[in-house]
C-alpha cells in the first residue's frame, strides 16, 4: 500500500496488519486492541526512499525493494536478510551500459532505484529490477536472498532506462508444463529506440539461462513487443505512457495507463495536451501481439470528471457487492482512484474518486469494438501509433470472447470511454492508493491518501 513520500520514505505499513481494527460479526467497527499498536520497520535513512514491497502469500515473509537495497522481513517486520544492489558506477548516456562495453561519459556513484519486485513462485524465488545499467534485474533466491543470476550481456536484457521507481510494471504468466513468461510495460522516457513500452519476455527456469528476458518471439517482421515510433514524438514531444497496475485475468494480461494526447477543445481552432487513462489489454498466448487493444476509462459524479488514474486494484465481486451490480461474486472487479480533470498527470488535483469497473463489461466493450472493425466499420483509432486514419478491414469471421486478433485490424483502439461506477470522493485529500478484498461476502476497500491517513 502506498501513501504520501512523507509516510513512505522511512517506514511501512503493511496492509494485512491493519486487520487489528476488528470488525464485529454485526458488521460495526471495534477500536484497536490497546496493546496491539502498529507495527513499524525503519530503514537506514541513508540509503533513501522504499520502493515496492511484496508479500509471500504462503509464508507471510514480506521483500521490500528499496534504493540500493532489498530486504527480506518476517510477518512482524524483523530483518531477516538483506541483498546490497548500489550504489555503483554508472551513468545513465550508456548504451549498452558500461558493465558490457566501455563507455566514453564520465561515471559516477549512482543509486541503484528499485522499479519493480516480483515474486516467481514457481521457481522460488525473487526478480529484483532497478534503475542501474539501463534497467537490469536480479534473480534472487527467496530464502536466503543469494543471486541466483543476472543477465545483463544482451540488449533484451535493459528492460528501462528510467530512473524512477514508478516506471515499470510486470505481470507473470505461470505454466504447468512449460517455462513461465513475463510480461513487462514500461515508460520509455524518450528513448524508443531502446525499449519497447510493452513485451513479453522468456521466463527460464534456469536463472543463468541464456535465453531468460529475451522476447517470447522476435523475426525480422515480428516481435512480441509494441514499440512507441519516433513519429509520436513529432507530434508530442514529451509522450510517454505511465504504467499505473497491471494483471492476468482469464486468456488475457491488462495494464491500466496514463498516457499524454493532443485534443482540439470545442470551439477552438488549436490542440492542446491532455492525459488519458486506458486500460490495454492483450491475450496471453498472442506471441505477435495482434491481439493488443486500448480502452479509454474514467468516472464521472455530479457532472465531474475524473479521469487521471492514480492507483488500481483487482479484487472479486463478493456476493453482496455482485448483486447489486448484477454479476457473480466470482467475477473480478477493478477498483480504480482517479484525480480530478485529466491535465495534469504529475501534479493531479486534490479531489478524488474512488470508481469500479466490472471486468466482464470493459472485455464486453472491447468485443463490440472487434466485431464492429471486422464488419469494417470505422477506423483503428489509435493516435500514438500513427493509424488513426487507417479503415477497418471486413472479414467473415466471428469474434467470441476469447478473440485474440489476427495481423489485420491490429493494434486497436476504442474510441468510447468506459465509465466507472462512483463509490466515494474525496475533495481535500487526495487518495492515491486502494486495495481491495472480500470478507464475508462483503467487499471491503482500504484506500491511502496525500497525507497519509487510511480510509477503511
């Protein structure tokens, strides 16, 4: 759970602990036990702020990425290991980094910024991504936290380029009977020519493989992989697309994004920049990536947008919660926070919503769009990459709900917002972080806000 840099940049809270405010079978509030206070774990200040914070949902073992360092804590919040990652020498011109070929700019101490920790379940153990070398990652044993390998000799290998700890995002396929993958979305902070915003890499079960990180497939024509062409820069010079969360669902991975366009508002003559949060969605199984496919979302009370994302999460319906919605209390449902307006991503206002999205009607909306394209009605609709003005093409074919796209009418754009369902705003304290869960049929959210309080 994220809050506020203040709250976040020496201590964290973990999310499960804050089960000590009980609730009765009745459903009301009991204040906390007096002797059971929070639990804290503070960090070396020197080393900078904590990044992303993972949980080992067997063990209860919590990883914390943190700048130049990861930790491995027990539920309480002891230390139980810690794995060194920075700082080194490094200077962020290098391309390839200096640890492959020597580089002619000059180096100098540079923090290693976690941007992403993931836990490989299946081959226990931890992927540790930072900001070092043009972005390679860690494999890293989860008992001990030793490095069980770290590619770095292969272009595929330098995942981000950015130094921020906000800018990657990953997903992992899981197979029974086959290696693993990894779907990677990244900002690429001018820098197209180097990192694709979007692959899907090889998942080896050998940590030292050759092959691990190199895309699941890449031809001379074809690669598993969308690349932001050098012409969007043209037109907005400082595009790029901010990956908020992402998640598998069913035969499908989604990313939901924040990304800069260019409208013309009523009744003027000039464009003018705005952000737009969409959700992208693209079938696991889709080594091509015909299967790619972006939806506008945001929400709407008394007449106000909002529309800048700032935080996700995937949770189930509950049976409470479906009926009212009118769908099972299996299905998945996205709550989202958005900020007020969609001109501002990095400083967003204060008001807030806190939004819902069935899963099954934004794949139900993207089905229509397919459908509607392949009876060759339209366009692809997709500014960024530089096809909006090419038409659908027919074709006789039906579109179910597992349609993974052919190498036509790809990639794709829906031109129609999905609106979320407004459950909460908040006008002075901006929220910027939600998760969500379901206890006893009810769905229950915890929402963390700019100044570090917790709504429950």
């Amino acid at each position: 759970l994220i809050m506020s840099p203040a709250m976040w940049k020496w201590t964290c809270l973990v999310s499960h602990l804050l089960l000590s405010t009980r609730v009765s079978p009745l459903g009301r509030q009991q204040p906390p036990h007096p002797k059971r206070p929070f639990i804290t774990f503070t960090g070396d200040q020197a080393e900078g702020n904590f990044n992303h914070l993972v949980v080992d949902e067997r063990t209860g073992h919590i990883y914390l990425g943190a700048v130049n360092r990861i930790y491995k804590l027990s539920s309480d919040l002891k230390v139980l290991v810690t794995h060194q990652t920075g700082p080194d020498e490094d200077n962020p011109k290098c391309y390839p980094p200096r640890i492959v070929q020597t580089c002619n700019e000059p180096l100098t101490p540079t923090n290693n910024i976690n941007k992403m920790l993931l836990i490989d379940y299946k081959e226990n153990r931890l992927i540790a991504c930072g900001s070092l070398y043009q972005g390679i990652c860690k494999l890293l044993r989860l008992d001990d936290l030793f490095k069980l390998g770290e590619p770095f000799h292969k272009k595929e290998h330098y995942l981000s380029g950015v130094n921020e700890s906000g800018s990657v995002f990953g997903v992992i396929v899981s197979y029974s009977n086959m290696d693993d993958k990894l779907f990677i979305a990244t900002a690429v902070d001018g820098k197209p020519e180097y990192f694709p915003t979007i692959s899907s890499r090889k998942l080896t079960k050998n940590s030292e493989a050759d092959g691990m990180f190199a895309y699941v497939f890449h031809d001379e024509f074809v690669a598993s992989m969308i690349k932001i062409p050098s012409d969007t820069f043209t037109i907005i010079p400082d595009f790029d697309i901010y990956y908020i969360y992402g998640f598998s669902s069913g035969n499908f991975v989604y990313f939901l994004t924040l990304q800069p366009e260019m409208i013309s508002p009523p009744g003027s003559t000039t464009k003018e920049q705005v952000y737009t949060s969409k959700l992208v969605r693209l079938c696991k199984e889709d080594t091509a990536f015909n299967s790619y496919v972006e939806v506008p979302i945001g929400c709407e009370k008394n007449g106000v947008e909002y529309r800048l994302l700032q935080a996700a999460y995937l949770s189930k319906a509950g049976a409470i919660l479906a009926r009212s919605l009118g769908v099972g209390p299996e299905d998945d449902i996205l709550f989202t926070v958005f900020s007020k307006g969609q001109k501002r991503k990095m400083k967003s206002l204060d008001e807030s919503a806190l939004c819902i999205f069935v899963l099954k009607k934004i794949n139900d909306r993207i089905k229509d769009r397919l459908q509607s394209c392949y009876r060759g009605e339209g366009t692809l609709d997709l500014a960024w990459l530089k096809v909006k003005d090419i038409p659908c093409s027919s074709a006789l074919l039906t579109i179910d709900d597992n349609f993974c796209g052919l190498d036509m009418n790809a990639p794709l754009g829906v031109s129609s917002m999905v609106r979320g369902l407004p459950i909460f705003t908040e006008d002075g304290d901006r929220m910027t972080s939600v998760i969500a869960y379901v206890y006893k049929n009810h769905s229950l959210a915890f929402v963390g806000t700019k100044s570090g309080k917790l709504k429950k």
